[in-house]
C-alpha cells in the first residue's frame, strides 16, 4: 500500500514537471517560429499578423513533436534531481525500496507520453503540416511570387502513345491540384511536340483539366486558351502517394499509405521508417529516462556534479542523432526500416539499464 501510493506521487510529480516543460517548449517555438515566419512571408499580398499567428500554430505539433525526446530527458533528469534535492529519494532507499521499484513510475510516465504522441500529437502534427503547407501555397499563388520547392517532384505519364513530363511550382490536395503547371509533351522519338503553361491543373478521372494555358509548339505562335483537357492513366492515388511526405501522414494512415505505394510500385521505405518511428516512441522515451537516471540518481547534499549532468545531456543528444542519422538510411532503402528505428533505441535501453545496475547493485 505504501509503495502504491509512493508510486502514483512520483508519477504525479514526472507527469506535472512534463506538463510545464511541454508549456515552455511550446511557447519557445511558438515564438520562434512565428519570428521566421514573419521574415519569410511578410512580404506576400496574402500575409497577415493573424494569419501568420495561425500558422505558426498550425505547424507548432510537427516541431514539438521533434522536440520531445530531448523533452524526456529533461524531464527524467529535473525530477529525479528534484527528489534528490528534497531527500525524498534517500528516505525512499532507506526504506527498502530499490531503484528499479522506484523507478517504474518515471518508465510508465515516459511510456505513456511515448503513447500520447504516437496517437495524438503525431495525427495533430500531420493535419497542422498539411493546412500550413496549403495556407503557404495560397499565399505564395495569390502573390505571383512562387518559389520552386525541392519537395515537389516532376511526374511522367505515357498515355495515346505520348510522353509527358508535367511539374508546378507548388501544389494542393495532396498533389492532385497543380499551381502553375508546365507540361511538356514529347513524340515516340524523344522530340518536344508541345509545351502548355496553365495556371493550375487538376487531375480528375482520367484526364488533367487545365486553365488559363498558354500553348507553344515548334514553328507556331503560342496560343492561349481558357482551358483545355489532357488524357492521362495516372490515378489520384499514385499522385497523392508520389508527392506525400512522411511528416504530412498520420500514424493511423501509415499503414494504408505503405500498401497503396507497393501497390503501385513505388518506394515505401520513407513511410515504413517513418511508421517504426513512431511505434519505437514508447521505448525511445524509456530509454532517455534511464539516461537521465544514471546522472541523476546520486546524492548531493547541495547541487548536483555540472559535468555529470552534462555527461547526460551529451548522451541523450548523441542518441537523438544517431537515430536521425540512421532513420536516413532506413528512408533512403540502405538500412531496412525496422532495423535502422530499433536497433539504436533498444541499445539505448540496454546500455541504460547496464549503467544503472553498476551504479546500484555493483
């Protein structure tokens, strides 16, 4: 009974210390990134202190849920510093109880937050991403100022025995509404038959319906029409699932969008890293608690060692960058995805718990 109610204390105390730590990230990036915000787009027709205020809070999700991992670190380490601090701790080890009872409410503090942005931050940071990006698109379209993004790629279709190479400047609807679009038609020899400029083209059921297009054909004057339709195979689910980006899905859609892409031939490795990612969430929290308990755990009488905290932040930042590092590689197909998310988290929570038994029980 007494160690029940211990537990559910040191629980509160990690999970009202996650709170405020998520309240001060927050307003952090908040304020960040509405600074960049503001110097990025201010100069837009469509910009606006309101809208800018709501985009920043719309893309706020995706960064903090970059953030905490580092968030658990910190967290693991002020309350367990804290506890220390009040002798709490001692009189917890003078009663019996070893590190590994004590500890389970900080694992399942960190597990359930672990589960808290895999099915609820993850979803909000996917939507916001997605209404950011298209609220950009807006701006940008009704400026005349687009700029070329390294994330939209060309597509290519074959249809009538005709190629063509079609590209925007940007794009909406997951990619099925294309604004200012350049088409560029080519014969069975490889010759330039055609260019068409429209400003937007959207796919519809087995044709692309242009507007406002400006034509151009070798040895013609360009010609302008108000619309025009160009037969094509693609399917909205190809586009849609060539131009997504893992951070714009859900994880409750990964699974989906993972077979949708095989179906159509094309490279999952990006969604399947993505979708581990966020299943290893849990376990990766776990593992940065354990790294702030081997810092944190030792008596001090009236301040903890600065280097030993420091030794705790470097090896919760090394961690952090080496599964980046390796989720690259599991995105690009030269380490398989499972391997590539949970290889480096249950070596984290291996060698946590490895320096914790030393530390305790020799």
């Amino acid at each position: 009974m007494i160690f029940n109610t211990l537990s559910r204390y040191f629980l509160s105390r990690y999970l009202i210390t996650m709170v405020w730590f998520l309240l001060g990230v927050s307003g952090i990036i908040f304020l960040a990134d509405f600074s960049e915000t503001a110097r990025r787009l201010s100069g837009l027709p469509g910009y606006s202190v309101p809208a800018a205020l709501g985009l920043t809070a719309l893309r706020l999700p995706l960064i903090l849920q970059q953030t905490i991992p580092f968030i658990a670190l910190f967290v693991g380490m002020t309350t367990l510093i804290s506890l220390n601090r009040r002798y709490e701790l001692v009189v917890t080890r003078a009663a019996g109880i070893s590190v590994w009872q004590f500890m389970t409410p900080f694992i399942i503090g960190a597990a359930l937050m672990g589960v808290a942005t895999m099915t609820v931050v993850n979803p909000l940071a996917a939507w916001g991403q997605r209404q950011s990006l298209t609220m950009e698109a807006g701006w940008r379209n009704t400026g005349g100022n687009v700029h070329q993004s390294d994330m939209i790629p060309w597509l290519r279709q074959t249809s009538a025995g005709q190629d063509t190479i079609i590209g925007s400047k940007s794009f909406e609807d997951g990619g099925t509404l294309l604004n200012d679009a350049v088409l560029i038609h080519f014969d069975t020899d490889g010759n330039i038959t055609m260019r068409q400029d429209a400003r937007t083209a959207k796919l519809e059921d087995g044709y692309w319906n242009l507007t406002d297009v400006y034509q151009t054909q070798p040895g013609q004057i360009p010609s302008f029409l108000q619309s025009a339709k160009i037969s094509t195979n693609l399917r909205q689910e190809y586009v849609q699932e060539r131009m997504s980006q893992p951070e714009t899905v859900a994880f409750f859609d990964i699974s989906r969008k993972i077979e949708i892409a095989r179906s159509f031939g094309l490279s999952s490795k990006a969604l399947e890293t993505q979708y581990h990612f966020m299943l290893s969430m849990p376990l990766l929290l776990v593992a940065m608690t354990l790294i702030a308990a081997t810092v944190s755990l030792k008596f001090s009488r009236f301040a903890q060692s600065r280097s030993v905290i420091l030794g705790g932040i470097v090896s919760g930042f090394v961690l952090y960058v080496i599964t980046v590092l390796v989720r690259a590689f599991g995105s690009s197909g030269v380490i398989p995805p499972f391997v590539a998310v949970w290889v480096p988290v249950i070596v984290a929570v291996a060698l946590g718990a490895t320096v914790l038994l030393h530390q305790e029980d020799g």
